[in-house]
C-alpha cells in the first residue's frame, strides 16, 4: 500500500476541484435569489428558533402533550411543533436536552417570588 504521507500538497484543498464547483454553485444560486436571501432567513430563522425553544420549554415545565393540551394547545398545533422540532433539532423534545439549560419545576410551579426589598 503506498504512503502518501511524504508527497507534499499544494493546499489542504488538494487540486481545489470541490471547492471551486461548489464556489460556482453558490455564485449561481447567490444570484438567483438575490443579495436580500441571507438577512430574510436570518429574519425568519431567529424566530422560528425563539418559539421552537419556547415549545421546547413550555413542553418539559407542562409535562408534554398532556400538559400543552390542558394549556388549551390544539393536538394538530402540539402535533405540528412536535414536527417541526424534530426536524430542526434531530429529536423529540422529551428526549431533547438544551445545552446549558436547566428548569426548576418546583420552584417554577411554586409560582412568582417577591423581589426583596433594599431596605
């Protein structure tokens, strides 16, 4: 078997094949939908995510379908999210654990505190 470890590179991009189709891709597609296609996905995307991590949220603070439905959720609205979710973030949002967050059912459902006061 030979050992291609000692034959020098031009680039970590070898010959530069892929990248330069792929560069002519996005040039193409750039084009056709025009300089405005990347701030409206970002436009639509961040609130999409916002209400996709609500879901999220409200769905393990409720107790999931049962609970969204005692919220006055309709199954197809739970059915659809549920969907939606999935698709985004590759699993169901029971299974899904959001990095960095933790929820304190007890304390949520213990209700609003008071703020102390400075005295």
């Amino acid at each position: 078997m030979p050992d291609f470890r000692s034959d020098r590179m031009g680039s970590p991009e070898g010959k530069g094949i892929a990248r330069r189709t792929w560069d002519a891709y996005s040039k193409g597609v750039n084009r056709l939908v025009g300089p405005a296609a990347g701030p409206l996905a970002q436009r639509l995307a961040a609130p999409a995510a916002v209400d996709l991590v609500g879901f999220w949220v409200v769905w393990h603070l409720h107790g999931g379908f049962e609970g969204l439905r005692d919220l006055g959720m309709s199954r197809a609205s739970i059915y659809r999210r549920i969907k939606l979710f999935r698709s985004s973030f590759g699993a169901h949002p029971d299974e899904y654990r959001l990095p960095g967050v933790s929820l304190d059912l007890v304390r949520y459902h213990a209700g609003p505190s008071r703020p102390e006061s400075a005295d």
